[in-house]
C-alpha cells in the first residue's frame, strides 16, 4: 500500500533533494544535512507585518511569495496584533495570497511551542498542489469573527482597512438639483 503524500512525514526521513518534489515541507538547510521546514504564513508574520521579527528572530529566511489552493477562507481576528485566521472549506474557498518561509527543524518546534490559541498549526495546500505545515485557526475563532477572503490576503485586507471610508458629500453643479458626490 502506497503512503498517503498528506500524512506526516518525519524530518528524519526526508532526504534533501526530495523534499521540496514531494511537498514534505522539509527541505535541506543551509548546512550539510541540517533540515529545513517549509512555513506557510498568512498574516501577522508576513513580510512588513508586526510578527515577522519572530520568524527573523528565528533565522527563519523568506522562500516565496505564492498563494493557497482555492479552498479557504481568512478571517480578522479580535486579536492584538491584528492578525487572520485562516480555515480549509469544503465550499465557497478562496485562493489567498500567503509566503513561503524556511526555518531550522528546531527553530519550528520552538515557534510552534510559542503560538497562542487559536492559532494552530495544520497542513495547507498551495495553488501548485504541494501541502506544506501553515497556519490555521482553530474552528472556535470563527464565531462572529469579520470573513475578509473577498480580499485575497492578509496584506489586501490591511491596505483596505487603512483607506478612508467612502462617504457621500452633498455637492452641487449649479442646476439647482442637489448632488451627491462619493469621495
């Protein structure tokens, strides 16, 4: 019976130059033999966002910027620092724009020891098929939390939230009609 390319394969087990054809999420580091983990990010560790120094602090090194499959969606968190939650659907997902982070197998376990509820840690497909450990949000965070997918990422979502909403100034062209204009 052939294994399942979705279950986990142990670091140990992955040779370097199958790591990153067989989406293992475990790729060869930057030192003969020492293992790397693929992260996929989507939110407050993205690169500019508040939460990425965790991941520098970590000697963790941006890989690629890419997007998910198309079965998610992103929700705003009422968390601080803002940041989404990403859940798998069966229906009605989006693809959304992450990154592709690497960081020392070690330097993973401490990260993910370090992650605060409801943030978890979970298999995440990318649009080139591969499935690499990424972040999730635990199902209760859901609840009547702002659904952002329409947006296509984190990023989109903040430069969006940070505009100014669009208000209706009454105006007129001189017709004696009155006008309303949107700024």
């Amino acid at each position: 019976m052939a294994a399942d390319p979705r279950s986990p394969t142990p670091v140990s087990a992955v040779s370097p130059a199958s790591a990153v054809s067989s989406g293992s999420g475990v790729s060869s580091g930057s030192a003969p033999g020492a293992p790397e983990v693929l992260l996929v990010v989507a939110g407050a560790h993205l690169r500019g966002q508040p939460l990425n120094p965790q991941l520098l602090a970590l000697g963790a090194r941006f890989a690629e910027a890419t997007s998910t499959a198309a079965a998610y969606r992103m929700v705003a968190l009422d968390t601080v620092p803002a940041k989404p939650g990403v859940v798998r659907v069966p229906e009605r997902g989006a693809a959304l724009a992450v990154e592709v982070w690497a960081l020392g197998a070690a330097a993973f376990g401490t990260f993910v020891a370090g992650l605060p509820a409801p943030m978890a840690i979970g298999r995440v497909e990318l649009a080139d098929g591969r499935e690499l450990p990424g972040f999730l949000v635990e199902p209760f965070a859901l609840e009547g939390a702002e659904d952002i997918t329409v947006h296509g990422g984190w990023a989109a979502y903040r430069e969006a939230a940070a505009r100014p909403a669009q208000e209706d100034v009454p105006w007129s062209d001189g017709s004696g009609v009155g006008n309303v204009r949107h700024t």
